[in-house]
C-alpha cells in the first residue's frame, strides 16, 4: 500500500532517515549519539533528526546536543538535533531542527518559537491526548504525528490519528501528517522510515521537505504520503492492514513456543 511521495519540485535523489528519536540526552535515551549516528549510517539511513526530550535539557545541555550532531554530521550524513517539549495538559510538542532552549509549557508559544529558530513543530502522539488537539495549536503547528512507532507499532499508522489529521486539515489544509520512530533503543532502528527527495542532505534542506510535507514514511508492509487524501479505501486499508496484523500476532500467541519458532 502506497500514497507516494508529495512532490513539491524538488530534485535529486530519494534518501530515507528517521524522525522523532532519544539519546541519552534524555531520560529515557539508552545509547549516545554517537551510537545511533553508527548505527543509522550501518541502516543505510541518510538522516537522524533528534527530538531530546524538553525535562532534562536547558540551554547549555542543548548546545551541548548541538555542537555534538554537527560533528556527527558529514556530506553524507546530517545528524539534526531537535527538542520534545513537555507542555501543559501533558502535550507533546516535537521542535524538529530546532537550536536553542525555551522553558515554556505553552504549546502555542512554543510553535512559534520553533519557526523562529528554523525548526518544524509537530503535535506528538496524539493518542495520549485522546486524539483532541487543543484550542489555537491548529493554528500554529505545521503537523501532527499520524504515526509513531512506539505507541502505534511499526507496520502501518493509526488509523484514529489519520482520522484526526484529515478533520484538521478540512480547516488548515497546509497541515502535515508526520511520522516518528521515537527511537530510544537502536533495536528498533530499522523498523520504519521516511524517504524525501532532496538535492543535499543540509539540515535547512531536509528541514523544509519535511515543513511541506513532500516525504512519505515507510515501513515493511505500507507507506504513506506527509499530505495523506485520508480518502474512504485509504483508510479502510490501514485498518484492514492493522486488522490483520493483529490476527496473526493473536494466532502466534497461541501457538506452541517451539512451532511458533520455526514459523
């Protein structure tokens, strides 16, 4: 199942990278930076953008993060650091490319702040938010994480999240669906991806493939366009994929361990 990439008149080849992922600048992070740029580059991925999470960094730690990526990164490879902020009402607000620090919790402040600073804000994992987006962040933040690995699993998006994008972008049709392997362990490194066509692997580049949505994410058994139709067979195919995932995981469970190896 395939939507394509959303060609906005870019050129040069299609490269594959990962969005939304931790190092041990977070909490949660299990593995350096350092480690995950190897282990990217052994993926054949040509892009890591970080999201560090907000509630252990200040503005010395993310320049710190900073300095790091960009001696990570090389012609063939950009290591794009980035900020998960921790907002009020427990919001997660993902600054993709973003440079600098700001304290806040306010959701739409922060939007704000991101563009300022060059980056790309997107609303994470909207599940833990009941897939209720709060009042004036439409206005504000270029997409909404449709798919995240972690929460959603790696083999095909949310159909809720798909849902919620496409009502949102009934009002604000510049809006984009991104998707994220919010990687803290490398194990999980090559479960999905997001290809973009860019001339240069600049970090600017990449950065505004992803603000317009000319992308798609992929994983082994789906992909799907950063601009989603969300039309009626596209969303009945992804809970028709999911469906069936889930069959097989239930009918795998229930097997014998032994036969269940061999399969």
């Amino acid at each position: 199942m395939s939507s394509g990439i959303h060609n906005s008149g870019g050129s040069g080849p299609v490269v594959r990278g990962i969005l939304h992922a931790h190092s041990l600048y977070s909490y949660d992070g299990k593995h350096s930076l350092s480690e995950i740029a190897g282990a990217a580059r052994e993926a054949s991925l040509s892009f890591v953008c970080m999201t560090e999470h907000s509630d252990t960094l200040d503005g010395v730690k993310v320049r710190d993060l900073v300095m790091e990526c960009e001696s990570l990164s090389s012609a063939d490879f950009a290591m794009i650091p980035g900020i998960e902020f921790s907002c009020d009402d427990k919001l997660h607000l993902l600054g993709i490319g973003v440079r600098s620090y700001d304290p806040s919790p306010d959701s739409v402040y922060l939007t704000r702040f991101i563009r300022e600073g060059g980056g790309v804000s997107v609303f994470a994992h909207p599940m833990r938010k009941a897939y209720r987006i709060p009042d004036g962040l439409l206005d504000s933040v270029d997409g909404i994480e449709i798919w995240n690995c972690a929460y959603d699993g790696s083999l095909v998006p949310n159909a809720r999240a798909i849902d919620l994008y496409v009502r949102a972008r009934s009002t604000h049709p510049g809006l984009v669906a991104f998707v994220g392997c919010d990687l803290h362990r490398l194990a999980n490194i090559r479960k999905m991806a997001v290809q973009v066509k860019v001339p240069s692997l600049d970090p600017d580049t990449i950065l505004s493939a992803l603000r317009t949505g000319a992308f798609r994410g992929v994983s082994r058994l789906c992909a799907i366009s950063g601009r989603p139709s969300g039309n009626v067979s596209q969303r009945i195919g992804i809970r028709a994929l999911g469906m069936a995932y889930s069959t097989a995981q239930r009918f795998r469970a229930r097997l014998p361990s032994g036969r269940a190896a061999r399969r």
